[in-house]
C-alpha cells in the first residue's frame, strides 16, 4: 500500500495535470497547485523542492501513463505493421493529452526519465526485430531517432495549427514517410550482399552465448561496418 507521502505526492500531480490540461503551464503555479490539492504552498517544496522539480514529476507521470497503456506483442506476425501500430499509439497518447505532450516533449531534460527510458527499450524492441528480420534499411540507432523524431513532430506540429488548418494526412504521410525510410519492401537477407545479412546477425548478438564479449564486440564492429556500406 502507498505510503502517506506518496499519496500526497500523487494527489499533487494529479492536480497539477488538472490545471495544466485546463489553462497550460502558466496556470501551473505552487500556490494554484497546492489550492487544488488541498495543501499549504510549502508542501510542495518538501515534496519536489521547487516548481521545476514538481513538472519533472509531472512529465514522469506522463511517460509512466503511456508506457503502461503500450502492447507489446514480442512476436508480431507482421514486425511492419506492429511498428505503423506502435506510432500510431504514440500520435494518439499525444492528441489526447496536449499539454501533458508538450511539457514532456519540448524539454529535452525530461526525456532521461526512467519510463522514458523504458519506453525507448520497447521501441528498440521493435527495430531490434526488424533487423533480425533483415527488414531494417538503416542502423538501429537511426531508425529509433527517426521514429522517435516524426511521431513527436506530428503531434507537436498538429497542436500548433489552428484547428482549420490541421490535416489528417500529416500522419499518414509522416507515418509512411518513416516506415519507407527505415525499412525496405523486402527482407534485405533473401538479397545477395552483406549489408542486410550483417544487420540482422548484429541485431541476433546479444542472444549468442559462443563468443566471450572481446570477441562479441569485435564482431559487432565488423558487422557495423558492412551495415553502413549496404
């Protein structure tokens, strides 16, 4: 059971997103905040130490909210389609909740979360599995940034607009836009060349229990190398 503190500490974040959702970040102040939840201001300092660490929390929360309602599915029939599925969840979390996106998403600072963390491994996940299936066009590292890049720039680009400017093709055309830049039509393995049979014996390393880690990674540097030739 939650202890008394973190009750408190929940029931402030709470109402910060409450204020938040309803009038922005400026309606987020340690005095509103404490209002709606029922305390006195120096409550909050004791909880988070100041304004700053209290949206920390917030944005923690919000990342911990998405990673909760995330599927995961560790052998997807279709690894393309589960990757379209998994930036849709992505654009949806941030049409329904805009102000909690944007605090998360426009501080660089606060994408070293721990369930920011999580989240990109499950990402990883995904291309992990691409690669293994000869799939992937681009390194693994890349193709997380792009993803990452074009889900967040949907959404963020979409709350920008005025509502009479906003187009729904701007993420199926971002969302194609990415798979096309990460991925091929075809398993690069059923192809003659190095490259995409260096991927996806990179992407199986970390499973292989054959080579002590000097050699693993001398290995992992030689495939490297072939993948970024192909």
């Amino acid at each position: 059971m939650p202890s008394r503190s973190d009750q408190t500490r929940q029931r402030v974040i709470e109402a910060a997103i409450g204020l938040l959702t309803r009038g922005g970040r400026d309606a987020v102040t340690t005095r509103a905040v404490a209002e709606a939840a029922g305390l006195q201001p120096p409550a909050i300092y004791r909880l988070f130490g100041d304004k700053d660490g209290l949206l920390d929390a917030v944005a923690e929360h919000g990342f911990a909210t998405f990673l909760a309602g995330k599927r995961v599915d560790p052998d997807p029939p279709d690894p393309i389609a589960d990757l379209r599925a998994g930036w849709d969840v992505a654009v949806e979390f941030g049409l329904a909740n805009p102000a909690l996106y944007t605090l998360m998403y426009t501080e660089p600072t606060r994408t070293g979360s721990a369930a920011f963390r999580t989240g990109m491994e499950v990402l990883m996940g995904r291309i992990r599995r691409l690669a293994a299936g000869g799939w992937l066009r681009v390194d693994e590292e890349l193709a997380a940034q792009i993803i990452h890049a074009t889900a967040r720039g949907a959404v963020l680009t979409w709350l920008s607009l005025p509502a009479d400017r906003r187009d729904p093709a701007l993420f199926t055309t971002l969302r194609e836009s990415m798979v096309a830049a990460v991925t091929r039509e075809r398993p690069a393995v059923r192809d003659a060349g190095p490259a995409g049979a260096a991927r996806a014996l990179r992407a199986a390393l970390p499973d292989q229990t054959a080579l002590s880690d000097a050699e693993q990674r001398l290995l992992s540097e030689w495939l490297r190398r072939l993948a970024d030739d192909g």
